[in-house]
C-alpha cells in the first residue's frame, strides 16, 4: 500500500474469514510501524497507510476493539524500546 502511496487499505470479507480478515489488518497496522521521530526527513519517509477499514457484516465491536488496542500497545512497547533512554522521563 505504501508502495503505490495508498492511504487507505480496506479488506472484505465473505463468509467465515472474520479472523483470517482480523489478522491481515493486524499485520498490516503491524508491518506500517515506522519509529522517524527524530529524523530530519522524517515527513519525507513516512509511510502513506492511514486507516484500515474491515467490511463485513459479522464483526463484533468486542473484537475489533480488541484488536485495535492490541494493536495500539504494540505501537507504544515499539516506541518506548526505540526511543533514546536521555528522552524517557517520568513524565512524558
């Protein structure tokens, strides 16, 4: 997706692939990971994927929040492992 400069990948879903569809969104916010923080260019290499869409008629708002906060703490472990230890305080 980043490749073609996408912003937006959606996946359908037809009749019991719920999970399989869960997981390639997964690994995709996953694999759209980029730690450019304290790049200069940082803009300039930043990968184009800004949301993720899940169409289907069987999804259950208790997964998808699951996954979204699975998700969302990985980001932040990710953040916190690659970030320079003289800018981690207690604070921010």
């Amino acid at each position: 997706v980043n490749a073609i400069k996408g912003t937006t990948l959606e996946i359908h879903t037809v009749g019991k692939l719920q999970q399989c569809a869960m997981a390639v969104a997964e690994g995709a916010a996953l694999g759209n990971y980029q730690f450019i923080h304290h790049k200069p260019s940082a803009q300039k290499h930043k990968n184009s994927l800004a949301s993720i869409g899940l169409k289907g008629n069987d999804y259950k708002e208790s997964d998808i929040n699951r996954l979204n906060i699975l998700v969302e703490a990985t980001i932040k472990a990710r953040n916190l492992v690659n970030e320079p230890v003289n800018h981690l305080n207690a604070t921010g």
